[in-house]
C-alpha cells in the first residue's frame, strides 16, 4: 500500500559529470542546491550579483557574470518585478529605498520565457555546449497571498515548460524541486519552522533525487569516494593529540591527495 505520491522524474538528455564547473542563479533555493554541490567537491557559483528571484533579474546575472560555467541552474522564485519609477528600469534589488520609489507588475507566461531565453542564448554565445537545468523554487511568498503565490508559481511553470520544450538540442532540462515538496513531502516536518522554506531534510531529500536522475555514474562514483573522506575530516576527536588520531589523519589525508589527483576540477 502507497501512502504518499512519487513524483516521476525524467532523466535529461545530459549528466552533470564529476566536479564539473557550476552556476546557480535564481531564489535563495538556489543557495540551498548550490551548497550541496559546493560541500561535495564541485566548483561552484552561486549567486554572484546576490539572490535573484524572477527571470528579469536572472538575465540581468548572466549577462554581467564573466565565467564559463559547464552546468547552470536557473531556479525560478517568482514573477513579481519591481521598476523604478523615475527611470523604468526593471532593479533586481530595491536596497531598502522607499516603497513608493517602484511600481509592482506581474511578468505573463511570455514575457518570462522572453527572459529565460535569452538568458540561455548568452550563455549559448559564450559557451555553446553548456547545459541548463530550470527549477521552480518551492518556496511559498506569504506577501504576495498564498493564492497569489501560487499564481506566480504557476506562471513560472508554463515558461520553464515552454523553455524547455523549445530547446531542440537537448541542452536544456527541467527538474520539478517544486513538484517534489509540493505532491511527494506534502507534510509541514518538511518545512522550517517559517512553515514557507523547506526544511534541510527536505533539501537533502531534492539533492537526492537530483544526484539520482542527473548525475552519471562517473558522478556518483565520485561521490561514493568522497563521501567517508568528508565524514572523516568532518570528525571530532576527543583527543587529536593521540597517536591514534594522528595517524587516522594521515591516512585521511593521503586519500584526499589522491582524490585530488584523480578529479582535477575538485574544489575542496
């Protein structure tokens, strides 16, 4: 008997290969899958320009960042933007100026996959075998109701959908973090204690599924040798002067020399 919903989870054309260089740019999720990678090893951006949470302010990200990321993760928050009145100009920050300074619009379906696209067609120009992975936020925004944050979430969906079924090449996948918290851990002990952010074991969980379906073997090969290295530099010892514990030490750190050997790119 099922007592909970899985959500099917279709594998990419792609595999995000060991230690491969990544960008993440989009809500504070972003920060959440971003530092998975970063504490697995994988040479990681996140954010350069700060938290980004509609697909305007996305683009903006990617046209000044300079790198040469192989994978980037777009993770969409919302579709609400705010235009500076005097100007026009859509901020990706209002820096604590004055409310009355900006004028609040909703991007349509179109006007969203209008950014996303050409997001993607910077990093195309500069790259053009990158990959691009698109994921709604599951983050619920309380300001804007929880009807109208729904709404939101649904625009994001039809555009990255939209994105996604325009991508010819097979460069460009989507993957439902928003799904996953919504319909498979659809229980308030995956959330934090805001009740609108999931939880780390939430997080941990969407990591998971995107290690399963993402990753190549190469990949979780990698992982699998990292993994007891992490565990045993991450060990407190009662007492680090002991012999005992020098030694363990010294053989914990002879495989990481090796670890580094075998994958160049890897980051820790």
């Amino acid at each position: 008997m099922e007592f909970r919903t899985i959500v099917d989870i279709p594998k990419p054309a792609f595999e995000i290969q060991p230690c491969e260089e990544v960008l993440f740019v989009g809500s504070c999720f972003a920060d959440e899958i971003g530092q998975r990678f970063r504490d697995n090893g994988f040479p990681v951006t996140i954010n350069p320009f700060g938290v980004m949470y509609n697909p305007a302010s996305i683009l903006h990200t990617i046209e000044k960042y300079e790198g040469n990321p192989h994978i980037v993760f777009l993770t969409l928050g919302t579709n609400h933007i705010y235009r500076l009145k005097e100007t026009g100009e859509i901020v990706d920050n209002c820096e604590k100026r004055p409310q009355n300074l900006f004028q609040e619009e909703l991007l349509s379906v179109d006007e969203c996959v209008t950014y996303l696209q050409k997001a993607m067609d910077v990093l195309r120009q500069r790259n053009p075998e990158v990959k691009v992975v698109l994921t709604v936020s599951p983050i619920r925004y309380r300001k804007y109701g929880y009807h109208g944050s729904q709404l939101s979430k649904a625009t994001l969906l039809l555009a990255a959908n939209t994105v996604v079924s325009n991508s010819v090449d097979d460069t460009c996948a989507y993957f439902p973090s928003y799904e996953i918290l919504m319909d498979e851990l659809r229980d308030y002990r995956f959330y934090a204690s805001d009740m609108l952010h999931p939880s780390a074991q939430a997080v941990d969980y969407i990591w998971e599924q995107l290690v399963e379906t993402c990753f190549s073997a190469e990949a979780k090969a990698f992982l699998d040798e990292w993994k007891p290295l992490r565990q045993a530099l991450a060990h407190k010892p009662f007492h680090p002067e002991s012999p005992e514990y020098q030694a363990f030490m010294d053989k914990t750190m002879l495989k990481l020399s090796e670890l580094r050997k075998k994958y160049s790119n890897f980051a820790l």
